[in-house]
C-alpha cells in the first residue's frame, strides 16, 4: 500500500536551489546577510556542473584544485564525487597523480538536439527549478547535469552562454519540496485508476478529516499544487490544495474517471481555480498607471482590452462567481474602476471596509 504522510518542509531548501549552473535565477526579495551571501555560492548542482565541464575539458583534475575551483572544502568535492557516480557519471582515479578523469569512450553519446532545442530545454529547467514548483528538486538537478553534459562542447558552450544572460525576477516562490511524496501517490493513483483515503485539513485551526477521493487531474497553479477529484462522501468533483492533505494512502478500490470529463469544463469560466453558481459580465476602468501592468497578458480566456484616449484601459471579462477576481481588483488599490455588475462593487466594497478593521485592530469586531 502506497501512501505519504506530510513532514514539515525543509527549511533550508532555499539555500540549495537558489543557483544552478546554466540555470541562474535570484527571487526579487531581500532576505537576511546570511541569505544574500548564500545567493552568490555555489550549490551543489552548479559544482558538479563546473566539475564535468573542468575535467572534460582535458584536464586531470586533483581534489585540491576541484576545491579551489568551486569555492568548498575538499570533504565537499569528494562526496559531490560520489554523487557524480552514483549518476553514472564514469570518473577514474588516477593514483599515479592523484587526479580525476572521465573516460569519453564510455560516456553516453552527444545529444541528438540542436542548439534551438538545447537552448529551449535549458530554459524550462531554469523556469522550473526558480519558480520550485516541481518538488523533486533533486532530480532536476541530476537532469540538468545530465542533459548538459551530452551536449556537444560547441553547443553547450553556447547555451551557457545565452542561459546565463537571463535573469528570472518574481516576487515570491513556494516550497514544493515537502509534496514530493504527495504528489508522487497521488499521480500514481491516477495512473492505476484506485481511490485514495486522504486527511484533510481545510485551513488553519479547523479539525482534520479523513476523506474518500476518486482523482482525476493534478494541475499546478500559482506555485501550488491541487487535486481535482470526484469526493465519494459528496459525490461531486471538488479542487483541494495538496498541501493541505497530511497523509494520503492509495487503496484496493478501483474507479473509472468519465469518459466526458474535461478539466477546462470543469473549471468553466472561474477566474482562477474555484467556480462560482453565477456568471457575471465584468467591466473594469484601469487609470493610465496601470493600465499597462494589464495589457498585453492574457488574465482571463474570456477577456477583450480596449485603451481609451486618455490612456485608460477598458477591460471585460466574463467569470463565475465574483470572489477570486475581486482579490485580483483589490491589488490595483485606487487605479481599478469597477464599472460592472453592482455587485462586484459591493465585494470590493467589504474587502476594503475589512482591510481598514483589521488595520485599525478592529478584525475581531468586524469579522
């Protein structure tokens, strides 16, 4: 029986996969001294990286001087040396000199990829391990090294080269990492089609609950993860956040996800991932300012722009249910004009009155 229990994330993931060789990425945040200084040394995966690449080259490389290289004590070099081959990378020892080689006779052949499609592979990993959505995070590391080590040298010198000139910017990232296991069960429940047993709980301070889940789909948004899944007890489709189950086990029983089922349908016109009853035609002004934070993107499949004279942007869209998009207005402050429905005007309306309480440390009075 296959099952993963939630622990608690590793707190000292950032520090890991901050920075990776071909792949480097900054979160645009300030954190402590300590962090900073983290944010300019080599982790792991760029060492083995730069380990390959100096040892490929040509030369016979001593621990000493791998140490020296990458900027870590030797004991360091020496298990990144182990790691290297347990990933079957084929470094000999030479005892005469005490150096490090890689026999190129038994190393996997180049890459059939051109340097358009080295360079585009390249680029997803460096998108993925920043935005850390993929928990294995290991395992993208091995990818990494792997892919760019068969790369042919031309090729793969160009590639760190055009991969390097990119900087990935936002303004927050998750920590997936502690979802390995979860997602690992849960997609294997989906491929044998067998329901999962799964502890539940909804939000901070409520009570958990042990639930019966058909899963249908495991879709990633917004740096989470959920499950969409038909809820036996229920019997209807319902999203939840993986992070908010604390153990899940893949049962005996068997199910059958219908053939007619679309995840698009599903999800029908919800602004993002939760649907509402009722589907209303929103209409929202955007003053100049902000006017070109929104243009140009694509926020909604429903969505038409159209800039005014005075450089205002119209903006329509239609959606069900009016709470997830109202979150997104709330953003925009004073430069947002909801000229329609009324009662999008009356969310915003609440959201402000109780952003205003809480400030005020009036929240318990106000709800």
């Amino acid at each position: 029986m296959l099952e993963a229990a939630h622990e608690e994330p590793n707190r000292s993931w950032g520090r890991r996969r901050h920075v990776l060789a071909l792949i480097r990425t900054r979160p645009h945040c300030v954190g402590t001294d300590d962090d900073n200084e983290v944010l300019l040394r080599m982790n792991r995966a760029e060492r083995l990286v730069t380990m390959i690449q100096a040892i490929r080259s040509g030369q016979r490389c001593s621990v000493v001087e791998l140490a020296e290289l990458a900027g870590v004590h030797r004991r360091t070099i020496l298990r990144d040396i182990g790691h290297l081959r347990d990933g079957g990378v084929p470094l000999a020892y030479e005892r005469r000199t005490g150096r490090y080689a890689i026999d190129d006779a038994i190393v996997l052949p180049p890459a059939m990829l051109d340097e358009d499609e080295a360079l585009a592979l390249l680029m997803a990993l460096k998108l993925a391990i920043h935005e850390n959505v993929i928990p294995d995070a290991e395992a993208l590391e091995a990818a990494t090294i792997k892919i760019t080590g068969m790369l042919p040298g031309d090729v793969r010198e160009r590639c760190r080269a055009l991969v390097e000139s990119v900087d990935i910017r936002t303004s927050s990232i998750a920590d997936s990492s502690f979802l390995r296991g979860f997602l690992r069960t849960i997609q294997q429940a989906v491929a044998d089609r067998r329901k999962l047993q799964a502890e539940y709980a909804p939000g901070p301070n409520r009570k958990k609950t042990t639930i019966i889940l058909q899963p249908y789909r495991v879709v990633s948004f917004e740096r989470r993860w959920h499950l969409v899944g038909l809820c036996d007890a229920l019997a209807e489709v319902r999203t939840h956040r993986v992070d908010s189950f604390t153990r899940v086990v893949i049962l005996e029983e068997t199910y059958t996800i219908p053939s007619g089922f679309d995840l698009d349908e599903y999800l029908g016109h919800a602004w993002r991932l939760t649907r509402g009853e009722k589907r209303y035609h929103v209409k929202i002004r955007f003053h100049p300012e902000a006017a070109p934070d929104v243009d140009g993107i694509v926020w909604h499949k429903s969505q038409t722009m159209r800039r005014e004279r005075n450089g205002a942007l119209l903006f329509e869209t239609y959606v069900d249910g009016l709470e997830e998009i109202s979150r997104w207005i709330f953003g925009f402050g004073e430069h947002a004009q909801v000229l329609s429905p009324p009662a999008l005007r009356d969310v915003i309306a609440r959201r402000a009155a109780s952003m205003c309480a809480y400030c005020n440390g009036q929240a318990g009075r106000n709800g």
